[in-house]
C-alpha cells in the first residue's frame, strides 16, 4: 500500500510503498500497531527514516 510518513523535522512527507507484515491491539496505552516493510524508498529518505527511529529507540517498546 502506499504510505506517507510525516516526521517532525521535514517539511514534506517521505512516500513509500509498504508492506503490512504484522499487527496487533498492544497494551491499552499503545493501540493499534502494526510492522512495515517498505520498499520503493529513494536514499535520503530511507536515512531520515532510520535517523528517526534510532533517535527514538528508549521510547520503543518490543512485543511479544
């Protein structure tokens, strides 16, 4: 499916095209997750997305 992805620090929103690969209900505080993979991202976006979720990595909570 297509996806657009708006990160704090960027004006225009990274397109994608991604893949559902799991999802879940989570705790009552985090609903609704779900895993991407994304395919068809250039470069530079593809950096700001891992830049993004590096920067992030103690408020992300594993399941299972």
């Amino acid at each position: 499916f297509e996806v657009k992805l708006f990160l704090p620090d960027r004006a225009k929103p990274i397109e994608a095209i991604g893949k559902l690969m799991w999802k879940g209900r989570g705790s009552r505080r985090r609903t609704g997750q779900l895993g991407i993979a994304f395919s068809a991202v250039n470069a530079p976006d593809q950096e700001a997305i891992s830049r993004f979720v590096e920067e992030r990595k103690p408020e992300l909570v594993p399941i299972g």
